[in-house]
C-alpha cells in the first residue's frame, strides 16, 4: 500500500478502482452522459465507462457546463466516485462542491496519472489531503 | 476564510437559506484555492442550459427560488448565458416538450430572483462591459477570457453554481485571477503569420490555448501587427479558452495591462514561437474539400450584429442547398437589432435560420444531430468544431465566406 499526499479536496472519503490516462476532461467536452461512457473519440478514454470509478486524469479543460454537470451525473448515479487531478481547474471545483463529489488535485510526489495504473484499489480523503492505493 | 460579520450572518442563515447555501459552496470552493477571504463583485452571469441542468439542477434552482422574495432575490446584477431551447423555434429543430419544459421550469425559477434574462455569451458586446479593474463573477469560458484580457476586468471561470452564489451574496471567494499577482504571463509566444479573417484568429487562439494547456497558465503573445477587431479577439480568446482552459492573456501592445512585455514579467520567459505548421495541423483535422455538409453553424460565440450582417450580406440572392441546413445563432438584444434592420429576413430568405438567445452547442447537440440526421457538420468558430466531436458530429472548418457557399453547394468548397 502507498499513500500520496495531495491538497485538501473537496467532498467525501470514497473507494474504488483506479480509471487512469494522462490526458484532460471535460463533462461538455468527453462525455455520454446518458449512457456513462467516455464519447469524445480522440480521449484516451474513448469507450470505457467511468461510473463509480476513481478518475485519475491531468487537469480539466474547457466550458463552464462542467460544474452543473457532475451534479446532474450524480444525480443519476452515473458519476465517477472521484475525480484525481494533477491540477483542477475552477469549474470542476465548483462543480465538486455542488455536487458533493469527492474531487483533489496537486500530489506532492509527482504526475499522479504515473502514480495510480488502471485497475488499482485507491481510497480519497479529501480532508486530510491523502490518497491510498492498494498493491 | 476571513468573514466579515456580515458573511457570518449570511453562513449562520439569519439572511435566508439561499445565501446560506451561497456562502457554504463559496467555503469549499476557496478552500480548495487557498483563498484569504472574499471579495465584492459588481456583476454575475450564470451559464445554466437544461441539458447541463438536467432534472437535477433545475430542481435544486427550484427550491431556491422557493425562499421568500427578500432571501431568493440576487444582490447584484446577475445575467445569464444562451439558453438551449428557443422556445420561439425549437419543434423544427427536433427538440422535444421535455427539454422546454425544464426550460420554461428554470425560467421561472431565474425571474422569481430577479435574474435577467438576457441569454448572451456576448453581454461585453451588447450588455454591460466590465471596466479594468473590476471584480465579477462571469460563467461562459469565452467571456471571461474576453473580459479579463481585453477589458481587464477580474473574474475566474464561474461555474453555474458560483455564478449564482456570486449573485446571491456580491461575492466571490478571493483566488486565482483576482488576485493579481497570477495575471503575471506565465508562456510566452512569438506569432509569425498574421491572422487575416475570424477563423484564422480561433485558429491561433487555439493553438496557443492548447500549447498553454491549463487553466493556471497566463499566455502573453507578441507579433501581432494589427489590433483585433472585437469579433476577431472574441473568436480568439473563445477558442483559446476552449482548447486550453485560458482564463487570461495579453496581447503586447494591445490588450490593457499589457502595454509592453516587461509590465506582465514576460521578459524572462523563453519565447515560443508560433509556426504555420501549428496553425495548419490544427486545421487539417477538421474536414475536407469535397465533403458533404449536413449543416452550417455560425455561433460559439453568439454573433454580434456586424457578424449578422456580414453572414446576411454572404447569403443575399443565393439558396441554401436543399440537404444542407444553415443555423445562426444570436442574443435577443442582436436578434431584435437584427430583424429591425432586415438581416434575419435576408438570412431567412435564402433558406438559413437564425436563433434567439441560444448557442447551437448547449442546445441538446446530440438530440438534435439524431433528429435531423446531422453528423457533418461545418463552421467558421474553432470553439464549435472543438466541442462537437464529443457529440457525435464529424466537425469541419472554414471562413465565414466559405461557409456560406459550402452551404449553398451542399459540400465544403
């Protein structure tokens, strides 16, 4: 098990396994809402379903609509569990906080989307700025 | 976070729920960037469509404004971004009852605190522009950046939600881009080829949003021979903020606080420079010559009334192809202006649509793409083209000139 440690987020203490690519989001940009999966074709993503997963990206980009989003995605229970970045953006803060999904960004120990590989059991406490993966 | 006493009561509900909740979200969010305490704004525009609302959202806006009129009422000026039903014109477009509905529904909920309808992502070019200096909290990438850098007024990228916590309180947690030390340039970029057109200045906002490629980023741009029109560093800063996240940048003889490279720090960092290989690379991934087009848009940014003459004055005499559509889209206060001067009759005539206080990509773009059997899809706005691939279109780019008769031939000429 490692623990890395990150700036205080935002939301609750959550588990889930790991969806990791070193590459950007957008909930307006990347996303089928409906059916939960990433739509945008050139995401490295593309395809693959984020529902209940610990999203571990680089940063967010793009519109504001992302912050109403994850709210209306939660809503539904097709979001992921978490959001990891390596640096968010505001909107996406935003939309955390609204939406009360677990989100931080800023590791201490490097590129996160290096840190955390596709598959691994991560828990998020935001709070305390900490992240444990399982391995 | 600092609170003043006032702030206290507002987070302790003795002015009311809504701002209750105002001042918790404004909490988490300046938190999570570290802010000292709040700051005053003078205005808010809140982006809000249905399709980004969903049931959820426009419940949750619901319930606020639900609160008894003292409480829901907004505290300063607060605006709103395009809409995503026109409810004048949406049956055609294939949008259904239910996405009206949650329009009409959020609607209501906007009137009863006082929010002003005005449905623009160009308010600095036909509402109220912001003065260097002031501190707002605005929502639509492209305003801000328009906002910050050419106007130098102070905003963050306001989601929905904090737009209206803005709106509710008059004010904003004090991180990022209100503070002034990050308006500092961060990147450094030298242009080469001089933009001539629109497109070509969304082409160049482009590439230098994707080489900056975070919002923390302040790009600073030097080369430029000639100063931009409004509408051509709209479509600049739009397709910068959508392609890099960009809040901010300077132009270096232009934009206001930038009025030589030394006053925004720039000197020391390493000058990247803009090659033709960049611009072209960005435009050869968006569609070909020969190819069909099952719609032309012009919107992303809304147009502004000399774009809705110039698209009229290119559709004057000439039929749009009877498999292809063209849209415009435009703010109620230019559509009025518009239709007075004849231009959306001109547009009409030959076949295209206009749209009022909406944007074609915040208007349920899948649905409609599904509905009428639109994938290729042409525009002159690099911010479009960048968006839509997500939903399903295969996205294509040109001049606003070439637009219009690629809509007239039915295929990109």
């Amino acid at each position: 098990m490692i623990t890395l440690k990150c700036h205080a987020g935002i939301g609750e203490v959550v588990e889930g396994e790991a969806l990791v690519a070193a590459d950007d989001f957008s909930a307006r940009y990347d996303l089928d809402r409906i059916n939960g999966v990433f739509s945008r074709p050139q995401h490295k993503l593309f395809g693959q379903s984020y529902v209940d997963k610990i999203l571990v990206l680089n940063t967010s980009k793009g519109g504001v609509a992302s912050a109403w989003m994850l709210h209306e995605m939660k809503s539904r229970n097709l979001s992921p569990k978490a959001i990891l970045f390596n640096r968010a953006n505001t909107i996406l803060a935003q939309g955390a906080a609204l939406a009360n999904l677990t989100m931080c960004d800023r590791f201490e120990d490097g590129d996160i989307t290096s840190l955390i590989t596709t598959g691994e059991q991560v828990r998020v406490d935001p709070a305390s700025g900490l992240v444990t993966v399982e391995r | 976070m600092k609170l003043n006493e006032e702030e206290q009561a507002m987070l302790a509900g003795e002015l009311g729920e809504p701002k209750r909740w105002a001042l918790d979200h404004m909490l988490k969010v300046g938190a999570m960037f570290d802010a000292a305490d709040l700051v005053p704004v003078s205005q808010a525009h809140m982006m809000a469509d249905p399709e980004s609302l969903g049931d959820a959202g426009v419940g949750f806006m619901e319930e606020l404004a639900a609160h008894p009129a003292e409480d829901r009422r907004v505290a300063v000026p607060m605006i709103t971004d395009p809409r995503g039903v026109d409810l004048e014109r949406y049956r055609p477009l294939g949008q259904t009852e239910e996405m009206a509905d949650l329009e009409r529904r959020f609607i209501a909920a906007c009137s009863a605190m006082a929010i002003l309808m005005t449905n623009t992502c160009i308010n600095y070019q036909t509402i109220m522009p912001p003065v260097q200096g002031e501190h707002v909290a605005f929502g639509d990438t492209g305003v801000v950046i328009y906002c910050n850098s050419v106007l130098g007024a102070y905003s963050n990228f306001e989601g929905g939600p904090s737009a209206l916590a803005a709106g509710l309180t008059g004010r904003t947690p004090r991180y990022g881009l209100h503070l002034p030390a990050n308006r500092r340039a961060t990147k450094r970029f030298t242009v080469r080829h001089q933009p001539g057109e629109l497109t070509d200045w969304g082409v160049l906002g482009a590439v230098i949003g994707k080489l900056s490629g975070s919002y923390w980023e302040v790009p600073v741009v030097e080369g430029l021979e000639q100063v931009p029109t409004s509408d051509e560093v709209k479509h600049f800063g739009a397709a910068m903020a959508s392609y890099g996240s960009t809040p901010l940048f300077h132009l270096v003889g232009i934009t206001p606080e930038a009025p030589s490279l030394a006053a925004v720090g720039g000197e020391g960092l390493e000058a990247i420079e803009v090659s033709e290989q960049d611009l072209s690379a960005l435009r050869s991934s968006f569609g070909a010559k020969g190819d069909k087009v099952d719609v032309v848009v012009f919107a992303a940014p809304q147009l502004s009334l000399v774009e809705m003459q110039q698209v009229a004055d290119l559709c004057a005499g000439r039929k749009i192809h009877a498999d292809t559509a063209l849209i415009a889209c435009t703010s109620p206060s230019i559509y009025y202006e518009a239709q007075r001067l004849g231009l959306v009759e001109t547009i009409e005539t030959a076949g295209g649509r206009v749209l009022e206080g909406t944007c074609f990509y915040n208007q349920y773009a899948r649905e409609i793409g599904e509905a009428n059997g639109w994938t290729r899809l042409l525009s002159n706005s690099a911010k479009i083209v960048n968006i839509l691939g997500g939903y399903g279109y295969k996205p294509a780019l040109a001049s606003m000139e070439h637009c219009v008769a690629s809509a007239c031939a039915g295929e990109i000429v």
